[in-house]
C-alpha cells in the first residue's frame, strides 16, 4: 500500500463516520423533540365520563337501555396544568420551593415543552433547544429531590445525559433550518 491508498481508505471511513454521528444526532434529536412536545401536550389533556349504552356480546346495545360511564380523554387550553395535581400539594408544602416559582414553572412547563419539542423536529436552534430542554430536566429534578421521588430523578438524569449526548453531537446536525443557534 501507498501514502494514496491509506488516505483514500481513511477519507472514506471518516465519511461513514461523519454520516453515522449525524444519522445518531438525527435520532436524538428526533426523540427529545417527540419527548417534549408529546409530554406538552399531555399538559392540555383531562379525562370526563361520558355515559354510552351497554354492549352485548354481539356489539349491540343492551335491550334493557342500560348505561354504563366510559372516561374519555380529550385535549383543551382550560385543561392546562404544567404540575400534576398530586404533586403541586407535596411542593406547597416544601419550605424550599417558594409558591411564586412553583406558580411561574406551572405557567411555564407546558408551553416551554411545547416549543422545544417543535424547534427540535424543526432543526430551529437545535442548540438553544437542547440547552432549554436540560434545564427544564435539571429543574423538574430538584423538584422531585425535594419531595423523595428517587425514580423520577434517575429518568430525569437519563435525559439530561441524552441532551448532553445531543450537544455533543450537535456539530453533526445536517437537517436544520437555523445551523448556528
């Protein structure tokens, strides 16, 4: 082999490898952007019971006319709650988390986790996004160390270890509309 043969069979393994970290960064990418949009929307979601006729075996209505209470999930703005309801009563009563910031994230959760998600699938600021995403992370843990949620955190550390994986891979973002932010 000569100097020539080595550097073409380096170039095109180092090709391969540039096409690998931007087909990885893509799939990152793709599921913290799912992640944070889909865990947004569930913020506009509730249940409701709604009354429907008791069904036979055959799939028909009961012929006696009974009822039967189904819950059915349905999405609106009066819905929103960025903290469950369960919790924002263990966070009002943890002397380390004031109500005005316990407040201002509720506000702020859904939407945030809304447009991160979409500027991710985007490619728009990958990087601003991603940063965003691992603080929001980083704050939902200290949330859920204050009240003793041990596997909650250890989820949440998974995804601040895939935004920083992302971060890293960022340099091999291809599909993007806004490259530099």
């Amino acid at each position: 082999m000569n100097d020539s043969t080595d550097k073409k069979t380096n170039g095109s393994a180092e090709s391969q490898c540039n096409c690998d970290y931007s087909l990885a960064f893509l799939l990152l990418r793709g599921w913290l952007g799912v992640r944070a949009l889909m865990t947004g929307v569930e913020k506009f979601g509730a249940y409701k019971s709604v009354q429907q006729p008791l069904l036979d075996a055959s799939g028909q209505p009961d012929a006696s006319g009974a009822l039967v209470d189904v819950k059915v999930k349905y999405y609106a703005l009066a819905n929103y709650s960025g903290i469950p309801a369960g919790l924002k009563g263990k966070f009002a009563h943890e002397a380390l988390l004031p109500q005005f910031a316990l407040t201002a994230f509720d506000k702020m959760l859904g939407p945030l986790l809304l447009a991160t998600g979409v500027m991710l699938l985007l490619g728009l600021g990958t990087r601003l996004s991603l940063f965003v995403q691992g603080v929001i992370y980083i704050a939902l843990t200290v949330g859920l160390i204050l009240i003793k949620q041990d596997d909650g955190i250890s989820w949440l550390g998974i995804h601040v270890a895939l935004v920083a994986l992302a971060l890293m891979l960022a340099k091999h973002n291809k599909l993007a509309l806004l490259k530099k932010w």
